[in-house]
C-alpha cells in the first residue's frame, strides 16, 4: 500500500469513529444529574453487605470474577517480562558502580521506608472501609522497598529483597484469590461468593471475604512490582551482553 | 462551593498550571523542581477537598501522596545524575513554598476537623510534607 | 460553582497530556508523564472517584517513572557501548 493509500484508510477510519461517537454522545444522560440507577442498586447490595466503601464491595463481592481477571491480567504481564528480561547465556553480570548519597537522604530513606510500608498495609487493610485496596496499597508497599534502591544504594535493596521469596508471594497471593472464590464454590451458592460473616458495619472487620481477598490482592500486587522493578534494575544496572551488536542487527 | 474548594481551584489553577509549564520546558533540573512543587500542591489541594467534600476518608489520598511525592522526586535526582545540573531554577522557592503551605493547610483542617484521631493523621501529613520537602530540595540542590 | 473544579482538572489534565506527547527526550518525558499523573488524581477526585485516584497516584508517582528512567538507561549504555 502507498503512504497516499495509507493516509486515506487512516483518514476513513477516523471520520467514521468521530461520526459513531458523536452519534453514540447525544444518547448519553446528561452530566451530574441525580438518576443514577447503577449506582443506586450497587450502593444498596454494599450497604446489605456491611461493605462502607461500595467500590471495594463491586470490586471483590459483587463484581469480584472481574477483579480475578485483572489479577490475573497482572500475573502474566509480570510474567512475560520475567521471561523476556531474563539474563540470557551471552549476556553477564557485572557489579554495578558505587554510587556516593548524601547522609541525609540515606537517613530519610531509611526513616521511611517502615513509614511508607506502614501506610501501604493500612490501605490494604482499610480497603473495606475507605478509598484503596489491595491494589493500591500493594503498589505503595512496593515502592517503600524501593527506597533502599533511590536513597540508599542498590545493594542495600539486594540483601533486603529475597527475590525468590517475592516470586513465590506472587504466586501464592493470585492461588490464594482462586481458592478464597473455590470457598465460595463448597461453602455457598456461586464461586466467589461472599460466605464470611458480615461482621459489624464501618470496621476492619466487616464486609465477609472482601478484606481477606483485599489481602490476597496486596501480596499478589507488592511481589508482582517488586519482581518486575528487580528485573528493570538488573536490566540497567548489571547486565551487559556480549553480543548485542550481533543479536540486535 | 465553599471556601475549601473554592482554595482547590485557585492552587489548581495558580499552581499546578504553572508548574507544568516549568516542567515543560528548559533543562532537567528546572523540570525535576516544577514536579517536585507540584506534588507539594497536589497534597495540599487533596486536604483541601476532602475538607470541602466533607469526605474524611479522601485524606487518605493526601497521605499517600506525602510519601510518595518525595520518592518520585528522588527517583528522578537520582536517575538523572548529571543532567540535572547544580542548583536548577526556583530551587529556592521549594522550601519555603513547604514550609507556609503545609501549616497554613492543616492547622485550619485541624481546627475545623477538632482534637482526635483525624487530627493526628493531619499532623502526621504535614511532618511527612514538610520532612520531604527539606530531602527533596536538599537532593536537587547537589544536583 | 463545583463546575469549575472540574473544568480546571479538565483543562489541566489535557494540557499535560498534550505537552507530554510533544516531549522529543523520553528521561523529560517522564518528567511531564507524572504530572499527568498528578493532574488525572486531581481529576479523579474531583469527579469522586477516589479509588481511581488513590491507583493513579501509587503507580504514577514513582513506580512508572523508575521503570521509564531505568528502561532509558539500559538503551544509552548500550548505546555508549556501541
């Protein structure tokens, strides 16, 4: 195809996506308003189900199969970059330079890394009750580790950091959201269905299963970030190829 | 509208614009001083809307962004090294932009919010902006 | 009056979008994609959608850029090495 065809389809293809959506636009309801029906119906299952935050009650227990799918969707993103920035047999390993922090940054760094993991876990565990989750809270968890790597100095974050053990903690938080739905399955009527007790309205522990895969979420989420965050640094930081030249030509 | 939200809008317009045009242009280091500041007023304009929602639980957002900001501004400190430069741009504003804006966010919050366990959380937040704050300007002085 | 709010984050969060597209340096890039991410929490928000918010932030603020910056990184040491 010539670039002037090219140009063409493309041109096609926009005027006709423009023209569906302005169409699809005069049908929508209006800005703000006060008829939400969706909204309405979910905030009244949450409130049966002594869930205060209604996000977190659609996320894991009304909607909660569409949330193993993003899960899982994470899963194997971490996956294939795990397997695509693997150290291949031509490329090695080299120690990466020292590099000079000033010693209050150091100091900060250290200071806050138990802060900011702190802060992460109480998202996670307030995923019931206000704004967060397991998702949320598992990415700031993540990024407290990474502290040592921007404050500190790179091998601080090795010692601290059994990859292995992350590799693991990935696994066993996406199985562990599989079986909590499989409790359902024997347990009630419907696979991820929400058998737990309810518990008392607007504290930790309320909402039935919605915290405990809450929890399931923040170590599939904090192993998943910091595995693919290990394997970026490697990437930039040790490894070398031999033949890089020859593989990329 | 109340006054709360009313003080959103005016750092959002007033400040966060501003600081994306710093960051948009010029060298790096000016660019790493712009995002910095602007996750300063991110912070403070989520105190300010939960206030004005009367949302207590939106502070949350506010907290995450105390610990957060900071580390994301030392990931480009430290990932740009040289490219940074000594002393960029409106390096100066940093500090003293922390130190008047935290207190004069959360002290009304406190007050209005009265003795309790929102209040604490409201201290902890500035403690943890003003504590960035000084690490961050530190850490883009050196270059 | 709320509206205004809105339209603000609106605005804002177009013209950071826009700017980042225009940035030819990726390690600059970066730099203008977080205070995308900053303008799009603001958004959120605003639009009470805090949850939304509170992920855009824990990704946007630190995560994605030490991924850009260490992916940009490995590209120029190889580049130095060629």
């Amino acid at each position: 195809m010539t670039r002037r065809a090219r140009l063409w389809v493309l041109a096609a293809g926009l005027l006709a996506t423009a023209a569906v959506y302005a169409a699809a636009c005069t049908e929508l309801p209006g800005f703000g308003g006060s008829w939400h029906p969706y909204g309405d119906r979910a905030v009244h299952a949450a409130l049966r189900q002594r869930t205060a935050n209604t996000i977190s009650s659609v996320n894991f227990d009304q909607r909660a199969f569409d949330t193993l799918g993003e899960e899982t969707v994470l899963f194997a993103s971490v996956l294939g970059t795990v397997v695509l920035l693997r150290r291949t047999r031509d490329e090695k390993r080299v120690a990466p330079e020292p590099v000079r922090v000033p010693a209050a940054l150091r100091r900060y760094g250290l200071l806050m890394l138990p802060v900011t993991l702190l802060i992460g876990l109480y998202v996670i565990a307030h995923g019931q009750l206000s704004p967060g989750g397991g998702f949320q809270g598992g990415v700031v968890a993540a990024t407290s580790l990474h502290l040592l790597y921007i404050a500190v100095d790179y091998p601080a974050l090795e010692r601290l950091r059994p990859l292995g053990l992350y590799e693991l903690a990935d696994g066993a938080g996406e199985a562990a959201y599989v079986l909590l739905g499989a409790a359902g399955l024997l347990a009630g009527p419907a696979y991820l269905a929400n058998v737990l007790p309810l518990g008392t309205f607007n504290t930790l522990s309320s909402g039935g299963t919605v915290p405990l895969l809450n929890a399931a979420v923040g170590i599939e989420v904090t192993s998943a970030v910091v595995v693919l965050l290990a394997h970026f640094l490697a990437q930039a930081l040790e490894i070398e190829g031999d033949a890089e030249e020859g593989r990329t030509a | 509208m109340n006054w709360w939200l009313a003080a959103a809008c005016a750092l959002v317009a007033g400040g966060l614009g501003p600081c994306l045009w710093g960051a948009a242009r010029g060298p790096a280091g000016g660019r790493v001083v712009a995002q910095n500041m602007a996750t300063l007023l991110l912070c403070l304009v989520l105190l300010l809307l939960s206030q004005g929602y009367g949302r207590p639980s939106y502070v949350d957002l506010a907290l995450v962004v105390a610990v957060l900001g900071p580390a994301g501004t030392l990931v480009f400190t430290r990932l740009l090294g040289d490219e940074m430069g000594e002393r960029p741009p409106g390096t100066r504003l940093l500090t003293p932009a922390v130190l008047v804006g935290a207190p004069a966010t959360v002290v009304p919050m406190c007050i209005a919010a009265g003795p309790g366990r929102a209040a604490a959380k409201l201290v902890l937040i500035g403690v943890l902006l003003i504590a960035g704050g000084a690490v961050t300007s530190r850490a883009v002085r050196r270059g | 009056m709320d509206d205004a709010l809105v339209v603000a984050a609106l605005l804002l969060v177009a013209a950071a979008a826009t700017v980042a597209v225009f940035q030819r340096d990726p390690a600059r890039q970066a730099i203008v994609l977080s205070l995308l991410g900053l303008a799009l929490a603001v958004l959120f928000t605003v639009l009470q959608a805090p949850d939304v918010g509170l992920a855009q932030l824990a990704v946007g603020s630190a995560v994605t850029p030490l991924m850009i910056l260490l992916a940009v990184r490995k590209v120029r040491r190889k580049g130095h090495r060629k």
